[in-house]
C-alpha cells in the first residue's frame, strides 16, 4: 500500500454536501483505505475570479502500490476521473467552476510525469490530445488552497522535488496571497461522517 492525498474541491450547487460525498466515495472505491481527511476551506477563485468561491480539501488515503509507482498512480487516476463524471462534472474551461474536482497530489514518494490513459483524460479541450500524470502534482506547491489543507494533515511532509515541508510553503503562500485568500470553514468529524462548524 502507498499513502497518496487527494486534493478536492467544488464551487457549484451545495459544495459541502458535494465534498462530504465525495469522501464517501472516496472511502468506498475498490482497495482504499481513507486515513484523513482535512478541515474544510473556502477560498478565493484562481485564475477566473468571476465565479463562486471555492470549497477545499485534501484527504489521506492508503492505496496499492501497483506492480510500479506509475501504474499505480495511474489507476487511482481513472478511479478518481470516474467519480469526477459520476458525480455530473462538467468541462468548460480552464480554471473555471467545478461540481467536483479530485486531483492526485502525492503518491507515497514517487516522482513522475507520464502520459495519461485515456480514461484517465481530462474532457477539457484546451488540454489537448496528449495530457499528463505529474506527480507530485505541477502546481500544488504554489496553491494555498492545496497547501493548507495538506499541511493540516502531514505538515511535515517533503513531497519529492518540493525542497520545503508542507507547512513552511503554506506558511510562504500565505504571506503571498494574503488573509483574505482562505478561510477555514469546518472540521471534519469522523463519527458524523462530515464537517462540522469551525471553532
């Protein structure tokens, strides 16, 4: 098994009652085994800012290994690409609103940039006809709507190539982005299966 996050998030329709079944789902795919799940946050848009804020979170999973990291990685993608369709996510452009969003953000300590499968694809047509699988993933290290959560759940983890722990880049990103970026908006409670209010 290799312990993998998952970044997730959604802006469209009720967006936390979209990411607590999410988690479920999560929960329930075949050989997963969900450790933790992070506190909620609401932040800010990137990139289109005339849009909903977004919900955000990052959850801790254990996975099989697969017969090589890039398989592995690999098949949890079509895994997560598939509850992205189940749960109605539509492709409009990049950046723009989501109903649900699920990228693989770490892979135990793997390294790697590889060619998607085609169910592993995105359906958004700015992407392109050849897309990849990066891992750790290309931009979360500079997103503090990926860093906060994360660092909730392993701050002192150094994802290959990142050169800081998780906590000293969320703590950079938020000098960067400033207070207003994110807020956190919940707790999650295991027994209740869901966020509750922040304290």
């Amino acid at each position: 098994m290799v312990r993998a996050y998952i970044g997730i998030g959604a802006n469209l329709g009720d967006a936390r009652a979209t990411l607590e079944a999410a988690v479920h789902a999560l929960a329930e795919l075949p050989g997963v085994r969900l450790r933790a799940v992070s506190p909620l946050y609401v932040t800010r848009p990137v990139g289109v800012t005339d849009q909903p804020d977004f919900h955000n979170a990052v959850v801790a999973v254990d996975v099989p290994a697969g017969p090589d990291p890039a398989t592995g990685a690999m098949d949890l993608l079509v895994l997560l690409k598939g509850l992205e369709r189940g749960f109605g996510r539509q492709e409009r452009f990049r950046w723009g609103p989501r109903e649900l969003d699920l990228d693989l953000l770490v892979f135990g300590r793997a390294r790697l940039r590889v060619e998607r499968a085609p169910a592993a694809r995105s359906d958004d047509p700015a992407k392109g006809a050849v897309q990849w699988l990066q891992v750790p993933h290309a931009s979360a290290a500079q997103r503090l709507f990926v860093l906060a959560p994360l660092a909730d759940l392993a701050p002192g983890l150094v994802p290959p190539g990142w050169g800081a722990t998780t906590a000293t880049l969320r703590d950079r990103q938020e000098v960067a982005e400033g207070p207003d970026a994110i807020r956190r908006a919940g707790a999650w409670d295991a027994r209740r299966g869901g966020w509750v209010a922040a304290g």
